[in-house]
C-alpha cells in the first residue's frame, strides 16, 4: 500500500510517493499544480481516501455500546486507530489519547479544564512569541477569566526562542508553558527537550502544539516529556475536521469533562451524572468515526514510508529552495533559525504578499500569503504579512524551482 523506496541519496522515491495523491495531477489556469501550501493543508494519498471509503461502504455503524456486527467492526476501527496514534508518538496508555476535532479544540479542551481548575489571581501562562492564535487566545480568554496573566517568551532576530528569557519567567506563579514544535510561520523547530527539561525544574507542565511536526519528524512524547501534546490530521495527509489531544494519564484524570453529552458519562439522573473513565470522558458525543479512521491510515502510511526518509527528503528539498530564492533581487526571509522544517517565509521589496500570490497562483503556483494566524509574529518582525512556501514528503526541487522562476515574474510585473 505504501511507496517503496528507491535508490536515492534521501532514500525517498518521490515520483512513486505523488502518484498516491490524486490531488497533485491536475492543471491550475492551465499550468500544472505546483502544490507548496502544506502547512495550512497537505493533500490526501488513495490510501486515506480509500479507506474513509471502504469504512462508509461496509462498516458504517455507531461506535461504542452497539452490539450488532457493524458496530462492533466500526468500534475496533476507531479504538484501532487510537492504538495507532499511541504507536506513534510512543504514549504509554491508549487512555492517554483524546480524539477531537483538531490542535484548536485540543488546546481549548486543556484550557477550559485544566486551566481552569489550575489558575487563579496572580498566577500566569506562558507562551512563546512565535504561538498560532490558537495557543494564545484560549490562554488570553482563560487568564481574563480566571485573574491570571498571559508571559511571552521572546524570539531572537533569526526567530529562535530565547531560552534565557524562559528560565527568567518560570516561577512559582507560572502554572503551564504553552510552546509550539515548529513554527507555521517561521519554520523553527524548537527545543522541546531542553523546553520541557526547564520547565520541569520549577515544576510547571508543558503543552506543546504538534501542528506542524508530526508529519515531519518523528515524535515521542516520553522522550520529550511533555504534559499534553496536540496535533491535527490535516496536516499529516488525514482528512479535516480531526485531531487528538494526547495527556498524560495522571493530569488528565484530574481534570474535569468539559462537555456534557453521550459516552461521557457512566450514569445519568436528574440529581447526579457520574463520569466516564479516560479516554470517554472527553469524548461527547458521536465522533468523526470516519475521519479518525482516516487519521489511523495517514499514519500507517507516514510510517510505512518513514518519518526519518521523509525528513530527509525534505531537508533536501528545502536546502535546494532556500538557495534557488535567495537569488531572487528583493527577497528577504523571515525567520532564518538555527534548525527549521518545511517552510520559508518571505517578503518581495514593494509587493504586497497577496499580489505575490494572486500571480503566482495563474502560474499554478499554491502558496500561503497573510498573517498565517500568527500575527505576533509579524509584529516582531515589523511586517503586516509574508508569503509562504511549505513543503510536505511530495515536494520536489523541480517545484521550487518553478517558484523561482514565479517569482521572477511577479518582479516583471511589477517592474
């Protein structure tokens, strides 16, 4: 079901690896599709596709409780797939894995349950100065609410987190550090061992957000030792719509269910409900059964592929990139850390990034131009917005190389 490796110096056979993706044979204001917007979204191998598919057409059944064969196939699926992403990213318990709707609705679960039992007047959050919005503001709401106050670990000029500026926040006062794996905006790749090393010396929990990481790299939660870790499918060749929250088990049975519905519970009356054991009592609901069986069969096919293959597929393709751009008058990186992984953000002397996009895109050309929901970062950089490039383990030279030459003809535009 997975590509086969051929003899290349990355060990990748990237040829066989995109003609799994549907979606990257297609022509665009008829020029080939030259797809580098994987970081708000990569594409969907036949192999996802497939199996969502198969799932609809013979197992389609209510998860949990049903006692009917249907039922019973559709529940080893989805508790399946929670094995999977154990597997994956190497959690001790199954229980310690909590499917929901992406890194958005993981970092808001962590907020209103653990935040709220955990802060109060005069306590404090950290996060870093390169964070999505959404590992700031389920804070901002969070501390507005409970009388506690939102810290910023500062980013450096090239935007790597200073790591002295963290060790001076921590305090008594600080009851979580919110950090992201790899910047969306910047590509860095933080140190989330030497991250969660200090924060365990003044005893404060970590919540890393994984967007960006878990289709690049390999990723143990107990190598790293964080608190709670949360990533979305979509952006590792899953469909939308589904993510996963992973906790440890200890933290996670302290913290109180924070929406009510079917499954949570272990009994109902109208003068008591008592709840569900781990994983459930997050879980309300019926779930996007479909889409975690999706997640559950992007991972078999990262992993039967090779995270390590593909990183350094994409090592490769990114050198290749940032040495084809930076022959481009005009063009300025933003963000040039010290270990980065997938993307390059940039800005054209004079050209708003929008237009950067707009002429690209009649090349055929997919990038991302805006804020990228990280608008902190573009105030530390003194810019409204970037363009951005983003690769994934389809990516190839030859593509960034059209970008070149794209953006070479945005500049005869607007010459």
């Amino acid at each position: 079901m997975t590509p086969v490796a051929a003899a290349t110096p990355t060990g990748l056979d990237v040829e066989a690896v995109r003609r799994d993706f549907p979606a990257l044979h297609q022509q665009v204001h008829g020029r080939p599709l030259v797809y580098l917007d994987n970081a708000a979204t990569t594409q969907r191998p036949r192999q996802v596709i497939g199996e969502i598919v198969r799932f609809y057409e013979q197992d389609n059944a209510n998860i949990h409780r049903g006692v009917h064969l249907l039922s019973e196939r559709a529940t080893k699926l989805y508790e399946g797939a929670r094995e999977k992403v154990r597997a994956a990213l190497n959690a001790t318990l199954a229980r310690e894995i909590i499917f929901v709707r992406g890194t958005t609705e993981a970092i808001n679960l962590v907020a209103q349950t653990f935040g709220r039992a955990n802060l109060g007047p005069g306590d404090e959050i950290l996060v870093s100065a390169m964070e999505h919005h959404s590992d700031i503001v389920p804070w901002q709401m969070i501390c507005q609410e409970r009388g506690a106050a939102l810290r910023v670990i500062p980013v450096d000029d090239r935007g790597d987190l200073i790591l002295e500026e963290l060790e001076r926040l921590l305090s008594p006062r600080v009851k979580l550090a919110a950090v992201v794996h790899v910047s969306n905006a910047l590509g860095t790749v933080n140190p989330i061992r030497q991250i969660t090393a200090l924060a365990r010396a003044h005893g404060v929990p970590v919540l890393v957000d994984g967007a960006q990481a878990m289709a690049h790299m390999a990723v143990d939660v107990r190598e790293l030792d964080v608190d709670f870790y949360a990533f979305s499918a979509h952006k590792m060749c899953g469909p939308t719509g589904v993510g996963v929250l992973y906790g440890k088990s200890h933290l996670l049975e302290t913290m109180p269910p924070w929406q009510g519905g079917g499954d949570m519970i272990r009994s109902v009356t109208f003068e008591k409900t008592t709840y569900n054991t781990l994983p459930h009592r997050f879980e309300a609901g019926t779930p996007d059964i479909a889409g975690v069986i999706g997640l559950g069969a992007a991972i078999d096919y990262l992993h039967g592929i090779g995270l390590s293959r593909i990183a350094a597929h994409e090592d490769a393709v990114l050198a290749h990139g940032l040495a084809a751009l930076s022959e481009i008058p005009g063009l300025r990186l933003i963000g040039t850390p010290r270990r980065r992984a997938g993307v390059i953000s940039f800005v054209l002397d004079g050209i708003h990034p929008h237009d950067i996009g707009t002429i690209l895109d009649r090349e055929g050309i997919a990038i991302r131009t805006g804020h990228h929901c990280a608008q902190p970062v573009m105030q530390r950089f003194g810019i409204p917005a970037t363009a951005r490039a983003s690769l994934a383990l389809y990516s190839t030279r030859e593509e960034l190389d059209a970008l070149a030459r794209g953006l070479r003809r945005v500049l005869e535009v607007f010459a």
